[in-house]
C-alpha cells in the first residue's frame, strides 16, 4: 500500500498480493518397445535416445531413456517422448461361422428433446422407449440471431435393432475372417503401414478359420517409469 499527495488530493494506491503456483514435479519418463521390431526411424522429440536405425530391438527394450551423462558426469535430465517406427512381423488369427445372428437396425424410432437453459433441465416430450435399441445425440445450441444463448437442446433418437440370421458362402467367410485379422492388426497399431501380408484358410464343417501373417511399420515407442541410469566408469 502506498500513499500519493497530488494536486492537493491525498490518493492511496494498493498492488494486491499474487501467488504463483509451484509447478509440480513430472514424472519421470522413458519409452520402450512394445514389440520385437527393426528399427526404420527414429523420431524423439525429447530425451535420449539408445537405439539406431537399422537395429533389432526385444520387446520392453529401453529406446530412448530420460538421462544421460555429461563429460564431467554429471547427470542430465529430460523426460522422454515422441516416437519410434519399427519394422513388426506378427501374426493374427481369426474364424468366421457360416451362419450367425446379427442385429441390424429397423424403421422403428423414439425421439426425445430435452432443453437445457440457465443450468435448469426441462423434457420437451418423448415416445416411448425402446428395448436395446441404438442411440444416437445431438445438441443443438440456442440462438437468437445471430446471439447465442446460454443453453441448448439434446435430442436423443433411438432406432430399434431386429436380430437376424445370415448364412454366408465359403468366399464370403474367408473374406470376412480376412478382414477380422487386419482389424486386429489395426487396433493393436492404428498406425500400421501394412509392407507384406498372407492369408492361410482352412475350412471346417461349421466356418472358416484365417490365419495371417503381416510385415509392416508402425511406432513402437511406449511411456513407461525410467530406470536409473548406471554413470560411466572411469
């Protein structure tokens, strides 16, 4: 607080007190691979990394560690991240039934509305509910003009599922265990870029079983809690 005599007038000024937050110790970080790879690129945004393209590397393999050591060793210290793209061989197996049961979606809907304004909650009416139906919202913000207001409308549409049996030809089981197989390899590695692939089917008396072998790359860098490095022995 201080005090200013100016023009005849007694003037009192404050500066109110701040905080500053103490940031908050991170995690310590390292990545490693996540599975048996070859090493095509590295792309580490920080840390250090400890392979080289080029190199094999085992599953759970330190790539790129969190510390390192200086010439006069002392330990320098930067979390690790970014990522790694590795050449992967995998293999996935699949089976597809000739015949199943499967919901599909009819013509049969519900829709309800719900308006959401000043933080009150209010139905703007519905029709009657559906067993395990599938359900979809949408939100649509309040408008007057071209001035949004503070609230908004959900509608919820539901759209009934009938199940239903379909009976597939042995072309159309292989193709569709196929398909199983590269959604394995695609939820595993979303970013999977597929270089070779081979599909072996066999038939049996009730389905087709797929089984397929990939070569692809993808990044295999996964965060884990770093390890303590070992300082360099003179």
């Amino acid at each position: 607080i201080g005090i200013n005599f100016t023009g005849g007038c007694l003037m009192i000024e404050s500066t109110p007190m701040e905080q500053q937050q103490i940031r908050q110790t991170e995690e310590k970080t390292a990545l490693y691979s996540s599975a048996n790879a070859e090493i095509v690129l590295i792309e580490v945004e920080s840390g250090f990394s400890q392979v080289e393209p080029g190199q094999l590397v085992a599953a759970g393999q330190l790539l790129a560690a969190e510390e390192r050591f200086d010439r006069d060793g002392k330990p320098v210290v930067q979390s690790a991240s970014g990522s790694i793209i590795g050449r992967i061989r995998a293999e996935y197996i699949s089976e597809q039934a000739y015949e199943e049961t499967v919901p599909i979606l009819t013509q049969q809907t519900s829709v309800s509305r719900t308006l959401y304004l000043l933080g009150r909650e209010m139905s703007l009416g519905t029709t009657e509910p559906l067993a395990d139906p599938e359900v979809k919202l949408t939100w649509t913000p309040l408008t007057l003009g071209k001035i949004a207001l503070p609230g908004c409308i959900c509608t919820r549409e539901e759209r009934a599922r009938q199940p239903v049996q379909l009976t597939y030809s042995v072309s159309e089981a292989q193709a569709m265990a196929r398909r199983q197989c590269v959604l394995q390899l695609l939820q595993e590695y979303p970013d999977a870029e597929i270089e070779q692939q081979s599909f072996d089917f066999a038939e049996g008396p009730n389905g087709v079983t797929c089984g397929a072998k990939f070569v692809f790359c993808a990044n295999i860098a996964k965060p884990g809690n770093a390890q303590p490095m070992q300082p360099p022995q003179e």
